[in-house]
C-alpha cells in the first residue's frame, strides 16, 4: 500500500533507499482481489492474516502480525463471485483459520466463541460479539450447495465444538482436516 509514497520518497530525498517494514495492526488487504488464470475448478480464499499464538517456534506473529479477519461480507461476496465463475471448490486459507473474529458483523453470529476442550489461550483472550469461525463455514456453505468447501490450517486450541457442528451440518463442507504437526 506505500510503493507509490517509497517511490516518491526516494526521488524526492537525498537518500536512494526507502524501506516499510512496519506492520499493520488492521490491514487484511480484502479489497484486493486474487488473480486467477486458465480454467482452473478450485480457489484460496484468504478469510485473515496474522497469528495470535506466540508458539516459541513460530516467526509468524513477527512476520505477517497479529490476527485481522476480513469482513464476512467481503468473504461471501468473493466466494459468490467465484461459484458465478464456475469454481467447484473453494479452501478458506488463514494463518490459524479456525480463529476467525469479524467484529463488524456484531449480532449476526449463531456462536459464542470457546477454546477447545483441555486447551487455554496463553497470549490473548478471544470473544466477544461478532461473526466467528463457524459463523463463516455455513455463511460460505450457503452461497452454493454444489461448491466444495475445505480450509486449512486450523489449530488444535481454536477448534471448538461449533466449528465441528457447522462441518457437520453441512454437506459441502468436506470432512477432511488439516492440522499442524
């Protein structure tokens, strides 16, 4: 989003270097749309960025930030587009997509957030009003019963009892998990 201020920074100053490193605690680039060529039958779908967790192993709180999920209407509204485009399965993509949060759709969620049982979240505690996970897997299962849904990667902590109703109650939504080593 500043290759046109860096760009100007560097034909403007004195200095022939401009460097961003900083990142953003709210931007989840949903305006962006994803280039897709040929005729390809399945898409990613990114739903967020970042990761909360702070495993002592994982880099990528520092790299990619803190978690921001995109508006629920964003997601369907790009999974309608893709069905119209004649896409026949999508993956929902997320850093720890199972952690979902869309805080803008406040009084539209079905679930109340809750950790797994015999885990507990060490860094930042979730809830609160809005869309969650599961929330999203039936909004997505809705646009088109015919169209596939997976998603990757979730994490063993965030994967509540709701997430397992939604996959359950809903067709399209493959019974198949990923889950990190």
């Amino acid at each position: 989003r500043d290759i046109s201020k860096l760009v100007n920074m560097v034909i403007d100053g004195d200095n022939k270097k401009a460097v961003n490193v900083q990142l953003s605690l709210d931007e989840t680039y949903e305006d962006l749309k994803a280039v897709r060529k040929g005729n390809a039958v399945d898409a990613f779908v990114s739903v967020m960025r970042g990761c909360n967790n702070m495993c002592s192993y994982c880099i990528v709180p520092f790299t990619r930030g803190r978690e921001r999920s995109r508006s629920l209407g964003t997601i369907v509204g790009e999974v309608k587009q893709l069905s119209f485009e004649g896409i026949k399965e999508i993956t929902l993509l997320g850093q720890n997509v199972n952690s979902y949060h869309d805080k803008s759709t406040i009084g539209q969620n079905h679930f109340e957030y809750s950790t797994a049982v015999g885990f507990e979240n060490m860094y930042k505690t979730r809830g609160g009003k809005g869309a969650y996970f599961a929330d999203l897997l039936e909004a997505v299962a809705e646009v088109d019963p015919e169209m596939r849904i997976r998603f990757t990667s979730p994490h063993p902590k965030d994967f509540s009892d709701s997430v397992l109703k939604a996959i359950a109650s809903r067709h399209n939504v493959c019974s198949q998990l990923h889950l990190p080593a």
